[in-house]
C-alpha cells in the first residue's frame, strides 16, 4: 500500500476493532460505527458528548477504543427517548447535561480494560482541551472544571494530572454553587431519571453562568482565535446534523431534497441511455485495449484456480449432482438387481448421494466511471477480468457495469432546464450514461472485449451514484438466485456540477445515502463499498479499502475476499 493510502488503510483498521468492540460490549449485533458515528442499523445514535470523537489524525488506538467503550456503555445502561425528553434548550446547558450523562454510564464500567480505556480517553481528550486553548478563556475554564470535578466525583476517580493546579481557581468560586450538586450525581448514577433530575441543576447553573460570562468583544474574539488553533476540536458535536452533512443521516435531507414534495427528481430523462461497452469504442481499439490489460493480468500473476475456490467456499453450496452406485449400502438402487440373481453373493446393490458445490449467488461490480477513476482504468480492468474468469470456473454468473454522464455539466440536459426559465429545484440536472461492460448471461471470454473498453479516456465524466446503485439493484433483482451481491468500486462521493449548482452540493450524496440505506432495510441484496484509497465507511455499512496503485495483483484480490467473507458470514 502507498504511503498516501496507509493512513486511511490504517484508519479502516481502527474502525472495524472498535465497531466489533462496540457490538459485543454493547451486546446488540445491529451495531456499527461509520466514519465516528455509531449507528443501530440504518439509524444513528445520537451521543453528542464530545469526547466520543476522537480526531481523526494524532489521536492513538487506546483512544478510539475508550470512545467506543463509551458509546457501548451508553447504549447499556441509557434510555435514549428519556435522555432526549430532558434536553434543555440552551445550547451550553445541552452540552453539560449530555457530558454527563455520558460520564454516568462510563462509571458503571466493570470491566478493568474498559475502564482503563475510558480514563486514558478522558485525559487525551482533557489535553485536547487544554491544546485548543479554550482553557483561556473564562467560559472554556468553567466548563473544563465541571467537566472534571463531575467525572472525578461520579466515577471515583482523580482529575487529569495536568488540571490540578489549572482549575483550582474555578473550583474554589464554583463550591458553593456546584458543590452541593455533586453529591447527588454520585449517588444516583445507578438511576438514571434520579440522576438526570441533578443534571439538570448543574446544566442550568452552567446556563446561568453562560449568561453572567456575557464578555465584552474582545475577550470572545480572543477565543475564536484560541479555538481556530485546534479547528479539529470541537464542544458542540450534533451527530445527526454531522452524519447528514456526509449524506448518512437516517433522518435529514439536503435543503433541495426538503423542499420537494417528491424527494429525489429528475428533470428530464430524454437524453439518459444505457450502451453495451463495446458498442462505445472501435474494434480495433477494443482490441488493442484487451492486449494491455492481459499484459498487466500477466505481471500480477493472481492464481486464478486458487481464487476460484476460494470463491467457492464462500459463493457456493453444496448439491446434490447424481449418484455413485455400486456400493454396499445407501439406496437400492434397481439397475442392479440383476447381478443379484447372477451372483447371490454380490452385496453392491446400493447407491449413494452424490453432493458438490453449486452456485448459489450472483454478483454484479458497479464501476465509478467518473473523471478521477481515470487513472485506475488499466488496473481496474485486471482486476476484474481475473474475478470474472475466477467466477466463471465455478459458474456463478457475474456482470460488470457502470456509469458516468453523457456529457460534463449537463449538456442537453441543463439547456432544456434554462429554456424552461431554471425553475427551482430541478433534481438531477445531466444526462445520464449507464454501461453495461459485461453482463450475467455473457462469458468471460465473449465478455472480455467488452471488459476493454474500461481503458477509453473519454468514456469517464461526472458521477451520480444513486441512481446507478438503483439500476443495478433493479438488474439484480430479476436474477433468480437466491443471493444476490451488488460490489461498488469507486474513488470519491456522488459529483455533478450542474445538478449540484442547481439545487445543493449534498443533493446527489443523499441520494446515494438514502438509496443504500433503503436497500439494507429491505433486504435480499448484500451491498460492498470497495473504495480504491477511500474510506467508503460514511456510505457503505460493508466496506473495505482497496490500495489504487496495487489494483489486480493478490492484495487487493485477498481485500475483496476478506471483505465478502466478513459480509455473507454476518448475514448468514
């Protein structure tokens, strides 16, 4: 793996550990972390206490596992409807009510480990804090010393080493007012509407003091510059609103997609085409481009017969395909019964059942054929060639497909929405290319010219994601197999320039986030997010990182492999 791609690999990693560290500590297998965000399903969490998102860069694996930790903490032992029910309005109040909520839970931990992992969170996130600079002001510190003096009295344990001295001051002038508080959140942290009762109060002391703490210009821009320092650390985290913004949210939409009645539009579909690939390029070209890419399948050297049954184990089932007579038990078997009369000896009467693997499956590879996929054309190509040929030793059908726009910012498409005046809000706003490189019914070796025309510079332009997903879901859904595996290979989010000018920039990525998530709750389609040096994680609940520069050699093979045997054995 490049040195670029090893961070996000690395990343990928740290994600998978701690989304099955979430699961089984959290003791519910619907559970799932994309990007940071813990979702139930198709539905995130909201858990809104800051130190339960580490930064993505600089913060170490103990770290991402006390966060964890703590989300599977409060999934235990919070009812999240009655948490949400007390919710004060005011922002500060919001944010210290949620803090320690989620300090109540974490101090219920049994396990050592846990509790370990929690604390060592707790003090990377207090330095986070004190790094920002918000302790610099006088609203960062007063909220920097409830937040430590609470946990250290609800959980038992000290205040980070490093605060001691800091916040010995607003300790002192807090203790008559915080002071009588704190009691009461220990003594209840076993109950929790008890214990959101006091909450409360020191939420709405905080609220109050907010409101005292009204400071003159100078001191506040001080701490817009203080916090401009760290932009990565945040107080305020709203994870509904954040997951929305990445196009994940199980709830909110893009501005164009609220104020339409019909959701997800399109304004024409008269210039939208799907093609067979080979009828997109020259023959001569065609094969010219199939030579390159046997060139680059012959340096990789993938073991085709080793994939085919690994595929296998994974792919197919086990069948009945005849019988093997001349035994001596099993059924009888009537072709047989006259060397019973010419030899009363003869006891190999019987046959038996004969079972070998059957495919079972079909899968389809959805291509990102936008601009930037440019550059992986040849190895992209090897790469499927070589699951194509493996997929075929073993019969089970496959076909590679996939999209991009007839044209870059919306062509006929957009001259059609300005004739008619730019009415507002005109959904997708481009020509759809939908292409079909190679199809189920078609074999490898029919299908591999086909496969060629993956290398035409000019077929990449613009991507819009959701509705190629939903093509292909459609193409799956008439298979008869039973299962069916759609595989999307791409290298970024939805983008188109004209749908996204015309309407806003989260149009086409809620689209594909609602498609997905509306495909997993229905069922009957497994769906992999392959990103090739992407984390694909905010859209794809089953995913993995592909290494670009590596595409058609083992590795990336072995990724692929990895990546359905985690899935079909999670949905067996």
């Amino acid at each position: 793996m490049s040195a670029a791609q090893a961070p996000a690999r690395r990343a990928q990693e740290i994600r998978e550990l701690c989304g099955a560290s979430l699961r089984a500590l959290g003791a519910d297998p619907r559970l799932e972390l994309l990007g940071s965000r813990p979702y139930r399903g198709t539905v995130v969490l909201p858990f809104n206490a800051p130190h339960l998102y580490p930064p993505a860069a600089g913060a170490g694996f103990t770290s991402f596992r006390g966060a964890a930790d703590g989300m599977a903490l409060r999934v235990l032992h919070s009812d999240t409807a009655a948490h949400l029910a007390l919710l004060p309005h005011s922002p500060s109040a919001r944010l210290v009510f949620e803090v320690l909520e989620q300090f109540r839970c974490e101090s219920l931990a049994t396990l050592p480990g846990v509790i370990e992992n929690l604390r060592a969170r707790h003090v990377a996130w207090s330095k986070e804090y004190i790094a920002s600079g918000l302790t610099e002001t006088a609203l960062g510190m007063l909220l920097y010393t409830i937040f430590q003096v609470a946990r250290s009295r609800i959980s038992s344990e000290p205040v980070v080493l490093e605060s001691e001295d800091m916040i010995e001051a607003t300790r002192a002038n807090l203790s008559s007012t915080l002071g009588p508080l704190l009691p009461g959140l220990r003594r209840y942290k076993h109950d929790q509407a008890e214990f959101a009762q006091h909450a409360l109060l020191v939420a709405e002391l905080v609220a109050e003091a907010v409101s005292a703490l009204e400071s003159p210009a100078p001191a506040r821009k001080g701490a817009k510059e203080k916090q401009a320092k760290a932009p990565e650390f945040s107080l305020l985290v709203d994870v509904e609103h954040d997951a929305a913004a990445i196009g994940t949210s199980g709830s909110a939409t893009s501005g164009a997609l609220d104020s339409s009645p019909e959701g997800y539009t399109v304004f024409t579909r008269a210039y939208d085409k799907i093609s067979p690939a080979t009828t997109l390029v020259r023959e001569d070209l065609l094969r010219s481009y199939r030579e390159r890419i046997a060139a680059r399948v012959h340096t990789e050297a993938v073991n085709v017969q080793l994939l085919a049954k690994s595929l296998q184990s994974l792919l197919c089932v086990p069948g009945r395909s005849d019988y093997d007579s001349g035994t001596e038990e099993g059924l009888l078997d009537g072709t047989r019964l006259g060397q019973l009369v010419a030899s009363p000896t003869e006891r190999r009467l019987f046959k038996t059942e004969r079972f070998e693997p059957s495919a079972a499956a079909t899968l389809t590879f959805l291509v990102d054929c936008s601009g930037s996929m440019k550059e992986h054309a040849e190895g992209l190509a090897a790469f499927l060639d070589v699951l194509a040929r493996a997929l075929e030793r073993i019969e089970v059908p496959c076909e590679v497909l996939g999209y991009t726009t007839g044209t870059w910012n919306g062509g006929r498409a957009l001259k059609d929405w300005r004739r008619a005046g730019t009415p507002p809000n005109p959904g997708r706003l481009n020509e759809l290319s939908h292409v079909v490189f190679k199809d189920a019914a078609t074999s490898w070796r029919t299908g591999r010219l086909g496969l060629a025309a993956m290398l035409k510079p000019t077929l990449y332009r613009e991507g819009i994601d959701g509705e190629a997903v939903r093509w292909a879901l459609g193409r799956l859904g008439q298979r008869d197999e039973e299962r069916k595996i759609l595989v999307v290979l791409s290298d970024g989010s939805p983008a188109d320039g004209a749908t996204a000018n015309a309407n806003d920039e989260n149009y086409l990525q809620h689209d594909l986030a609602n498609v997905l998530r509306e495909a997993e709750a229905a069922g009957g389609t497994t769906i992999l997010g392959l990103g090739l040096g992407l984390d694909m994680s905010p859209y794809f609940r089953r995913n993995a990182i592909l290494d670009a520069g590596r595409l058609g050699g083992s590795e990336t093979v072995r990724d692929l492999l990895g990546l359905l045997e985690r899935s079909l054995r999670s949905v067996r």
